[in-house]
C-alpha cells in the first residue's frame, strides 16, 4: 500500500526520468554506438513508466475491471520478454504522458462549497445593540443591522430605513431602499443608514442557506459521463488479448502473439483525447476562456439551448444613464449644479447621474438641500426627483413632455426629472446598460447552432422582457430567487433538453451546478467562477462564440484522431496476422509496424495542434 502511494505521488517524476532515460538511449545507440547503453536505458525506462500503469491494472483487476492499463501492461512485459526495449519504453512514456496530460486539463477547482459556508453571516446584534452568534438567533428575533453589515437572516423590517445591495441574492443591480414592512435577504449588504429587522428565517432556511444546500446538492449528483477510451477499451483489450492468444495456440509462435499485443497498444488512441483538449485549452487560455477539462469540451458542444442570467451577464451589472430627453436650452452652469447636489446623495440613482455628467463638473457643496423622502431633493428652484416630487409642486409637463416620459418608462427604465424654475428641463433614463457585444454575440451563436435562448433574472418583468426583446431572446423568466432559477434549470434539463447556464453571480451559484454545463463571467463572484465549467476571464461574449465554436471543432478534432488511431491497430493487427496467409502483402513486421505506429501518433498530435490557431469566424 505504502509502496502504491509513493507511484501515485511520483508518477510525474517517473514519467520524466523515463524520457530522460530515453533520451540517453537514442544518445548511446546512434551518437556513440553503444549498445548495451541503448538496451539498458530502455529497460530501465520501461520499467520505471510502466511501474505505474501496471498498479492501475491491478487496482482495476481488484474491481472486476479490465482497463486499458491492463492492455499496455501485457504489452510492456510482452516487449521485453522479447527484448524489443525500445517500443516497450515508448510505449510506456506515451501512456503515462497522456494520462498526466489528461489530469492536468480534467483538475477542477471544487472547494466552492466551503468557501461559500465561510461568506454565511456568523454574528448579528439584537435589537439593544447586544452581539450574538448567528446559530444563537431564532425566528422572531428583533435584530439591528447598521451600515456596512451584512444581513444575517431572513426578515422584515420594522424600524428604520436604508438601502441594501442584494446582488449576490437576486441578482438585481441596483442598491435598493429599504423601509418598514419590506423584505430582507440574509446574505445582503446594508450600504447605508440602519434597519431594524424581525427574523423570520434563520440558518439553513435562509436565502443565502438554500444557496449552499443547492450547490452541495447539484455538485454531488453531477458524475461526468464515462470516457470514450475507458467504454472502448471494455471490449478492446479482451478482444486483443483473445487475438493473441488465439495466434500463439495456432501458430506456435509466441513472437508473434506478443508482436499483436504490441502493435495493438493503440499510442495514437492514448494520445489522441489528450492532445486536442489541451490544444483547445491552450486556444482558449489564449482567447480569455478557461475550459476545466475535456469531458467539458464533449458536453458544451452538444448545448442547444443557453439559460441566461441578466444581471452582470448580459448587463455590465452598473447603473448608467443610457438615455437623456432634454427640453429647452441646457447651460453648462445648469449641469455643474445637478451634478453638484447628486453628489452629495449616496442614492444608486444620483452616483450614475455624477458619473455621467462628469465628477470634474462637482464644484463644492450645497448647504441649503430639501431631501424629501420618496420624491427626490430641493435646492433653490431645482427639483431633481421622480415625477411626484414634480406634481407636489404644481409643476405641468405639456404633452410631448409626458409621451417621453412614458417613452421611457416602457423601456423599463429608472426615471429621474430635473426641474428649474418651474419647467422641465431633463428626463435622465438610468438602467443597467446592456454589454455592447451582446446582440452581436447572440447572432453569431445562433449561427453556430444554438437553438434556443432563455433569460432568468431576479429584476422586474418590465425590464427582463426589454432586454430580451433588444437581444433577440426567446424566453424570459423574472422576479426570481435562486432556488427559482435552479427549479427552472432543472425543469430544463428533464425535458430533454441540453442546457449551458451563464451567470456571474453567488445567486447563479446552484443553477451553475445543475446545468450540463456551467459558465461564468470572470467578473463575477470566485463562487461563481469555481462552480462553473467555462470561465470568460474577459467577461466578453465573444468569448462565449469561441468558446462553442471551440467546442465543436474539438470533439471534431478528438473524433478524427480516435478513428485514424483505430483504423491504424486494425490495418496493422489484421496486416501482421494475414501477412503470411498469401491474402495480403506480407511487410508487416516489427519494424514496418512501430513506423507505422509512430507515423500514426505524429499525425494525431500534429492534428491535434491545429486547434491552438482556431478563431471562429462567425464571431464577426
């Protein structure tokens, strides 16, 4: 056991003496024309990478499993019983290097759901300013939560008023106000003022609870569906040992069963999976894509229908004004002193219009300010607000003035007026601004074979159904928490369909988990990153077109390299086994076979490179 362990920790050291062992051998052979040196280093290397292949076998045996390892073992040992070193330490190098190459790009970074537990609230404070442990609360608990806290529980609240970011629960993009008898997810950021809260759910009944739950649950039922190699090498490798066995009993000679068993160790297969992902990897690692593993790249290339987040996903999860109605003449002084009296709110709304005037317009400060609360501020004869700040000062919009405020509003947009002496002069439209590659993307990927496209959003109907109508998207879905969209996927998926989640968020979390595939924007939370299959680094929908256009030119690729693979054991085992029968050319022998066979494994690897120059041109 101890002896299992020190293979499984060293086999990539083993792997590189093995080739550096190799290396030395065609040293001695063809620059000094040593022979000994030549078969000693193979030998030696022979058995250093086989060691570890053959422990595979064993451990396989052990489970009534007859694995591949097996095939390449009876090989090796069948090489050197007949004293072909060189093709037993080649063949051992290219097993264990493909197999180091095929972890390397299947590692997953999984430690998601500790991370996650470890962002849970752990304290809260009574409503008397008393601090307790979050296991401590109980339903009914009057709770205080102050500025910069983060919500520990469920509620409602009851005293108090501010605005809370959740974000990371609903996904909605804007920091929202919250006043007595509204609703508070545990999980949320106060960003500023004070509530006072009644706990209605707590610990794993929470929001942020069933977060954890559904992510637990969804990486738990997700088994990555069995290797092409591992299902083809059931019926393979006994039908190859039978072979051999069959030749040795007929023909008496035992050269020729080990010969079979040699030729029939199919390099180019090993090799053939492992060099077309990590080519695509390397492509993607190159274009902004992380890709975690090959089994990936086989499942996202057959996705035909894409679940989208809103919010950071399709949005670039700011609020912005994207839109300005102006009526009158609009002075550099006018805008100076807009900008100057939002910059003294925190408001989510007054931050976007400061940022799109411009913080250099800002010049000090207005001491003389009438916030009134629910409609907007005062200061002198301006009014910047919503529209019932204006009608409680009898300010009349004529009714052009009201067709573009309706205008707006249809677009689901935040509406804030600005007023001056009585007559309107601004409509400002804040909304989370769509990235500005999207359409384009969504175009291309429908052109790739996407079949269908659905939003899921925790923001209002409103502003889901025009974004999807801008985009081009077929179904929406709005107003939902996380368990909703992860009910949703799941409806999905057991309807038949094969569905990619794209998200960015620790509400998208679950939903990530449970797709077929999961992708994450590389903005997003490092929940959302770790949970995910896909990861645009870039945040870039052009990434996402790359990256399926990526994916089906891989399994693509994979396929041509499998089939030239078996297609050459099958010309070489049928070519050894007939040559001597007068029905084919007898020149198939050792020599002939491992040309062949090397031949075979230079073609599928250099195949295999075309995918690291791929650019998917329907991106454009």
């Amino acid at each position: 056991m101890a002896f299992q362990k020190w293979l499984q920790k060293n086999a990539n050291r083993l792997m590189l003496a093995s080739a550096i062992l190799i290396g030395f051998g065609f040293l001695g052979k063809y620059v000094f024309a040593n022979e000994l040196a030549w078969n000693l280093t193979m030998l030696i290397a022979s058995i250093l990478g086989g060691l570890p292949i053959g422990i595979h076998a064993y451990q396989a045996l052990k489970f009534k499993q007859i694995s591949i390892d097996l095939l390449v073992t009876i090989a090796v040992v069948g090489a050197i019983f007949i004293r072909e070193f060189e093709e037993s330490a080649i063949v051992t190098f290219l097993f264990t290097f493909g197999t180091y190459l095929e972890k390397r790009t299947l590692e997953k970074t999984r430690s998601s759901i500790k991370e996650l537990s470890q962002m849970a609230p752990t304290r809260a404070l009574f409503a008397d300013g008393r601090e307790i442990d979050i296991d401590k609360v109980k339903v009914g608990d009057m709770l205080l939560i102050k500025t910069g806290s983060q919500v520990p529980v469920d509620g409602r609240v009851y005293g108090g008023s501010a605005f809370i970011n959740e974000a990371a629960i609903t996904g909605e993009s804007r920091e929202i106000e919250k006043n007595s008898g509204e609703q508070v997810f545990s999980g949320s950021i106060l960003v500023n003022g004070s509530l006072y809260v009644t706990a209605e759910k707590v610990g794993e009944d929470t929001t942020f609870g069933k977060i954890i739950e559904l992510v637990e649950e969804a990486q738990d039922t997700k088994s990555p569906a069995e290797k092409f190699i591992d299902r083809f090498a059931k019926y393979y490798t006994p039908v190859v040992l039978l072979i051999a066995i069959l030749t040795w009993l007929v023909s008496q000679n035992l050269e020729l069963a080990i010969t079979i068993l040699v030729l029939g160790c199919p390099g180019a297969l090993v090799i053939g999976a492992p060099v077309s992902n990590v080519a695509a990897i390397g492509n993607g690692a190159k274009n902004g894509l992380l890709i975690k593993g090959g089994e990936v790249m086989d499942t996202f290339s057959r996705i035909d229908t894409l679940l989208f987040d809103k919010t950071g996903t399709l949005t670039k999860g700011e609020t912005e004004v994207v839109l300005v109605k102006e009526f009158g003449e609009i002075s550099e002084n006018l805008l100076t002193k807009i900008s100057t009296i939002e910059s003294q709110s925190n408001h989510p709304l007054a931050t976007a219009i400061v940022r799109f005037i411009g913080s250099g317009a800002t010049k000090g400060k207005i001491e003389e300010l009438d916030v009134i609360k629910g409609q907007g501020i005062i200061a002198d004869d301006l009014l910047i607000g919503n529209e019932k700040l204006l009608t409680a000062h009898k300010i009349l919009l004529t009714d052009s003035q009201k067709q573009s405020l309706r205008e707006v509003e249809e677009k689901g947009m935040s509406i804030v007026l600005v007023a001056k002496a009585g007559q309107l002069k601004l409509i400002y439209g804040i909304a989370d601004e769509i990235r500005p590659e999207v359409k384009k993307a969504l175009t291309a990927l429908r052109r790739n074979g996407m079949k269908k496209m659905v939003m899921l959003t925790g923001d209002n109907e409103v502003t889901a159904r025009n974004v999807a109508k801008e985009l081009g998207i077929d179904e929406v879905h709005a107003n939902l928490l996380p368990e909703d969209k992860a009910r949703i996927v799941s409806e999905f998926k057991s309807s038949g369909h094969k569905l990619a989640f794209i998200g960015d968020g620790i509400n998208d979390s679950p939903s990530l988990a449970l797709a077929d595939i999961g992708i994450a924007m590389g903005s997003g939370t490092d929940i959302a990153i770790e949970t995910s299959d896909v990861v645009l680094m870039k945040s870039s929908f052009a990434e996402l077109v790359q990256a399926y256009g990526l994916a089906n030119n891989t399994v693509r690729n994979m396929r041509q390299n499998i089939g030239l693979a078996i297609a050459v054991v099958i010309f070489l085992l049928v070519s050894l086994i007939l040559g001597g029968t007068g029905f084919v050319p007898n020149f198939v022998n050792m020599g002939t076979g491992m040309f062949i066979h090397e031949a075979s494994i230079l073609v599928v690897i250099l195949n295999g490179m075309r995918l690291i120059s791929y650019k998917n041109k329907k991106i454009n």
